[in-house]
C-alpha cells in the first residue's frame, strides 16, 4: 500500500505540473482565439487534454492520503484563476462558442466543490490523544493539509459565491436530523462550510451574509439541536460560528438566549480545549452584543460568578481572566441602578479580597522562601483578577467608590507584607493603574504615601533580568500617569520619593565601560525613564518639587543631566525629551511672574549659557542625522525652545542669538537674518514650523559645506 501511495504521490506531482501548465497555456491562448474566432491545432490539443487533466485532478485531490491530495492543490488554485479570467471576459460579453473546440472552468466548479467537502472531514480517530510521536507528526500533516483545502475553498467562494452558497445550503439540507447525534467528522465538515463562508466573501459581497438565502441558513442551524452535539470539536466550532456572526442575530433576542445558554453550558465542560475556547468566545460575544445582552445579563452574571467561585473550579488562570472582564463588562449591563451595581461588583470582588487576606496570613507564618514565594504568586494572581473587574464602561463610577477604595486598601495591605516580591508589585501597579480612572481623588492620594514609599525604595538596584527592566517600566509608567492626572496635588508624595527614583535608575544603568549590546540597550532604556521622569515633572506643575527641601541640594546635578542628554545621548527621544523638559521650566521660572529672582537669574544664565549652546551645536552637528525622522523632531523641539525663550525674555535674546550665538557657529548669515524674522512674527511657540524649516535649512547648508 504505502509503494501505490508514493506511485500516486509521484503520479500527482506529474499530474500538477502538467495540469497548471496546461490551464496557463489556455489562459495565454483563448484570448486571442476567441479575438480571431479562428483556432489553431495547438489550442484543439490543449482543450481536448484539459478535460482529461480535471477528471485526474478530482481523482487525486479527493485521495485518502493527504500526500497525494495535497499535490495537486496548486492546479485546482490555477483552475479557479481561469475561472476569474473567463467570468471577466463574460462580463464583457465574450461568447465562448464561436470555435470549435472551448473549455469553461466554470462547469468543473461544482466537482471542485464537493471534493473539498469530502477533503474537510476529519477521521473519526483524529483529535483524540496521539500514540507515539508518528502519530502526532501524521496529524500535524494532515492538519496543514487541511488547511491548504480551507484555503482552496476560501477562494472557490470569493470567485464564485452564489454557486458556493448553493452549495452550502444542499449540503446542510441533506443532515438528518437530530444533527447532535451526527457522527461528528460530518457535522465538524458541515459547520465548517458555514464558519467559512462570511470569510471567503470578501468585503464586495458581503450582502450575500446580510440578506437571502445565507441568514436562513444561519437561524436553522441556531434553531438545530447541533449546538448540543457530544463531540468538543463540533461544539467548539458552532460556538465559533455563532461568535463570527453574532451581528446577523441583531433583532432576535431568542437566539442570542440560546447562543449564550450553550456557551455558559460549556464553561464546565470537562475538555480543557472547549473549556478554554468558550471563555474567549463568551467574552468577544458580549462585547460585541454591547447593551444587547442587557435582558440576559443578570442570568449569564450569576452562572459566570458560580462557575468562578465553585470549589475545585476546572478552569485556568487565563480563562478566569476572561471571565473577570465578562463579570466587569456585565455588571455594566445588568442594571442601571447604582446600588444593585455595587452589588454585583462586590459580590465579585468579596471572595478575592478574602483569599488575598488569608494568604497574606499565611505568608507571614510560613517559614520556608519556596512557600512564600508561592503564595506570593497566588497574591499576584488575585490581584490581577481585582484589576480585570475594574475595567468598567461606564464612566461615572463614583457609585462604586466604597468598593474600589476596599480593593485598593487590600492590595496595599498585600505590597506591604509581599513587597519582596516581584509579581506583587508589577500586580499592584496594574490594580493601581485602574484606581487612578476608578476612584475618587481625595481618597487615591490619601492611600498613596505609603505604596509608593515601598516601590520606589524596592526596586532593584542592578539590571539582572527581564523582569527587573519590566518592573521598572511599570513603576515609571505609573508615577508619569499619577502626575497627568493630579498634578501639582501630587507634590507631597512625589517630593521626598523623586532623587529617589531617579538615584534608582542611574543605579540600573551598566558601566559605560560596558559595550555589549544588551547592556547599551539598558544604559539606554533607563536613560529614556530618566529624562522621562523629569520631562513629566515638568510639564504637568511640579516644577515646585524641584524646589522643595529634598531636592533643592540635587537642582544643578538635574539641570546638568539634562545638557548631557542633549549633548551626549545618541538617542533622538532622549535629546527632544531633555530640550523639551527645558521648554516646561522656562515657562514657569522664566515669567516674568516668578516670584523667586535667585531661581530665575539662575536658570536664564544655566538657558543662555548652557541649553541654547549645546541643542544648537547637536543639531549642525556633522554627525548629526537630518534626514532620520527622530532628528528632525529634534529640530523642531529646538524650534519650540528658541521661541518661547524669544517670547519670554523679549528681543534681547533675538538680538544675542541672530548677532552672536549662530555666527559662533557659522550658521549662514542670510539664514541667521531669517531666524530672527520668524522670531519676530507674533505667534505661540506652539507655532514654531516655520523656524523649524529655516533651521533645517542652515543644517543642509552647513552639512554640504562640510562635504
């Protein structure tokens, strides 16, 4: 058998190449024929030979051994080619008959279609669990092979959709039912048919999908028991096609019940894979019906919670996750009541919040690292789910405060006894993320001293693993987000922790002795978080902070920091960063409103003498790349500078920078000039293209001098 096996292989491939060849040849030679109406002994050989090509080609892909089928794939792609050729010269008005020899693709269609029919057919031993790793390899082959047979059908119904439609409907009128006690290789097959269909439309035809013969089609196999049907395979599929086209059920409540009844039926399912898939698909399904699932919310909320919270539940992590979120987005849903939603929120989180508690309990007196270390884990996982129930749609969530201020009070409690633990911080910055959109103000910056204390002074000083940067990541991601949001309010917890921070990450930057890439890509991630940190505290009121008691002794180290980053950082954000942060500072202790004249003389002199310098020397610099998109950023954040820096201190910084500083640099004099025009015009330094292009300019002019 297996020697008849490799004879056919060896027969297919002749078959292919013979075949696609041939079907070439006629897609080069009918066009011509059919313009001469006048045929030729080569075109009579090749339609008298294809004919008998399409009856090999049926033969070969409809074999068992997928080797041999999949062979010929590739003609039966070529044939549909010439489909498409010969449909656009109908369109036109060819007439096929006018010679006396023709070939129409189009008559082998149906063939084509009920052999792909028969190729999508699983064995009844397929999916189960492999004997040995030949097993394994033969499934994974004739799993690809099938899909190389999807594929051919996806394009069978883009080129010819209605007959594949008529298809479609006779194949499914002829299941017997009750459909759930189909063997279940067919009914997989005969969803499958259906599950592609929408896909292979593309979006030119896809009425086809919205009205006719397809949304009748679609309701029967809802209204048929196939839903029901043992087999995990075809039950996954069904949910997959109901969740694909969960839009044509708009306007049918009964059979959005019965989708969602099936789906929660199968959350307990006692196959992991179905278990698993459901999870997502019940998740995508509610948000996509949105407040569609209103009647049904209350139901599919109850039988979501149960299914968590049972013992022994048989669900993973990764699936509880999902059904978090459908819990977050649900509890939106089932009422609009204020009181009946913190209900539903607490009866969510009051579990959580309890094994976080007792396992911090636990923590404290186990006595072995591996142990705490567990639980730690265990903590962590809690508090992500805590985090998934506070993603909510609604945007007045002041209802729901007492809840959202108990979770964050928990997971304080939770860093405080687990600090040492890396997921527990990454987890509580997530929970902490959420609270910043959840809850009130007053209360969030009451409770932050303390947890902010514990991540800024926990932080790993040396860069050992991915982890360590992901967690530092987190935690400056998460102090920029607190100074968007509050601001200046945000003083007193940011005051005494910032040098802090920023000691931190000098401390996580290798050596410059150090040139290995991955330590060069470090040195320049903690650079970026560096300047990021101050560009934040500048541009959002915390300018104060700069100035307070812990960080006053430390205010020209920063500032000088800053010129490095313009000067010697080879990074393009990090220089627009740097020149940026000097931007934010100069409207405050710039104005002529600012009430401290030692800050303000200080920092004019530290401007004029230091930052115009050096971002004017970066930027006509030989090296300097003017073309990179980064750089040229670079140069409008220089715009931006010179111009709110001409705004503020008036004509006498024009004056100094068209008659002193750009002819210390041999900046084209007719350019210089022009540089001052623009500063001159009226405008905000917001509004600064034009200067950024004359600055361009000089840098072109100045790079060809170099050249």
């Amino acid at each position: 058998a297996d020697e008849d096996y490799g004879t056919d292989e060896a027969a297919a491939e002749v078959l292919n190449a013979a075949g696609t060849c041939l079907l070439q040849c006629w897609d080069k030679w009918e066009p011509s024929i059919l313009q001469s109406k006048t045929s030729d002994s080569v075109a009579c050989a090749i339609s008298e030979l294809i004919p008998q090509a399409m009856g090999l080609l049926s033969y070969f892909l409809s074999h068992r051994d997928v080797d041999v089928s999949s062979c010929v794939v590739p003609m039966a792609m070529q044939l549909l080619e010439t489909l498409k050729r010969q449909q656009a010269e109908d369109r036109q008005g060819v007439v096929r008959n006018v010679i006396g020899h023709h070939f129409v693709a189009l008559s082998e269609i149906p063939k084509l279609l009920s052999v792909i029919y028969q190729q999508l057919h699983y064995s009844e031993s397929s999916n189960s669990e492999p004997d040995g790793d030949e097993e394994a390899l033969e499934e994974a082959e004739e799993e690809v092979h099938r899909g190389r047979i999807r594929r051919l059908f996806l394009k069978c119904i883009r080129v010819v959709p209605e007959l594949s439609l008529e298809f479609v409907c006779s194949m499914l009128s002829e299941l017997q039912p009750p459909l759930s006690d189909l063997r279940w290789p067919r009914a997989e097959a005969a969803l499958r048919l259906v599950y592609h269909f929408g896909e292979g439309l593309g979006p030119k035809n896809q009425t086809l999908c919205q009205s006719g013969a397809f949304p009748t089609v679609l309701a029967a196999v809802h209204q048929s028991d196939i839903g029901m049907h043992p087999h995990w395979c075809v039950k996954t599929l069904y949910l997959e096609l109901s969740v694909r086209y969960v839009k044509r059920l708009e306007g049918q409540p009964e059979l959005v019940r019965l989708v969602l009844d099936r789906m929660c039926s199968s959350l307990t399912s006692p196959h992991h894979t179905l278990r698993a898939r459901v999870c997502f698909l019940l998740k995508s399904m509610v948000k996509t019906l949105g407040a569609d699932v209103t009647p049904f919310a209350v139901v599919v909320l109850n039988g979501v919670r149960q299914i968590l919270f049972m013992v022994d539940s048989p669900l993973g992590d990764s699936d509880r996750t999902h059904l978090f979120e459908i819990g977050a987005l649900l509890i939106n849903y089932a009422t609009r009541v204020p009181e009946q939603q913190a209900a539903h929120l607490e009866s969510f989180v009051r579990p959580l919040l309890n094994d976080v508690e007792a396992l911090i309990g636990q923590a404290q007196l186990a006595t072995h690292e591996d142990t705490r270390h567990f639980m730690g884990n265990s903590v962590a996982l809690k508090l992500s789910y805590l985090a998934t129930l506070s993603k909510s749609s609604s945007r007045d969530t002041s209802h729901l405060s007492v809840v959202y201020g108990t979770i964050l009070q928990v997971s304080v409690k939770a860093l405080t006894a687990m600090v040492t633990h890396p997921m527990v911080r990454s987890k509580f910055m997530v929970v902490l993320h959420r609270m910043v959109s959840c809850l009130d103000n007053a209360l969030l910056l009451d409770l932050l001293p303390q947890p902010m204390e514990l991540l800024v002074s926990h932080q790993p000083t040396v860069s050992s693993d991915m982890s360590t940067e992901s967690d530092v990541e987190d935690l400056v991601a998460m102090v920029n987000q607190l100074m968007i949001k509050y601001h200046i309010r945000l003083g007193p917890v940011l005051e005494p922790l910032l040098m802090v921070l920023l000691s931190r990450l000098v401390d996580r930057m290798p050596s410059d002795d150090k040139q290995q890439p991955h330590d060069r890509s470090i040195r320049l991630a903690m650079q970026r978080h560096y300047f990021l940190v101050l560009q934040h505290v500048a541009a959002h009121g915390l300018s104060p902070v700069l100035l307070g008691p812990t960080n006053r002794p430390h205010l020209e180290t920063l500032l000088n920091t800053v010129v490095c980053g313009i000067r010697d950082v080879d990074d393009p954000m990090a220089k627009k960063t740097c020149i940026s942060t000097v931007v934010h500072l100069s409207r405050n202790w710039l104005s002529p409103t600012y009430t401290d004249p030692a800050i303000h003389a200080a920092f004019t002199a530290f401007v004029m003498d230091q930052v115009v310098p050096t971002s004017l020397q970066t930027i006509i610099a030989p090296g300097f790349r003017r073309k990179d998109p980064g750089c040229v950023r670079v140069v409008g954040e220089v715009a931006v500078l010179l111009r709110e820096l001409a705004i503020i201190i008036g004509p006498s910084f024009t004056q100094s920078l068209v008659n002193q500083v750009l002819p210390a640099y041999s900046f084209p004099s007719n350019l210089s000039q022009e540089v001052g025009n623009q500063l001159k015009e009226p405008s905000t330094s917001l509004n600064a293209d034009g200067l950024r292009k004359v600055l361009r300019e000089g840098i072109q002019a100045m790079a060809s001098g170099h050249r």
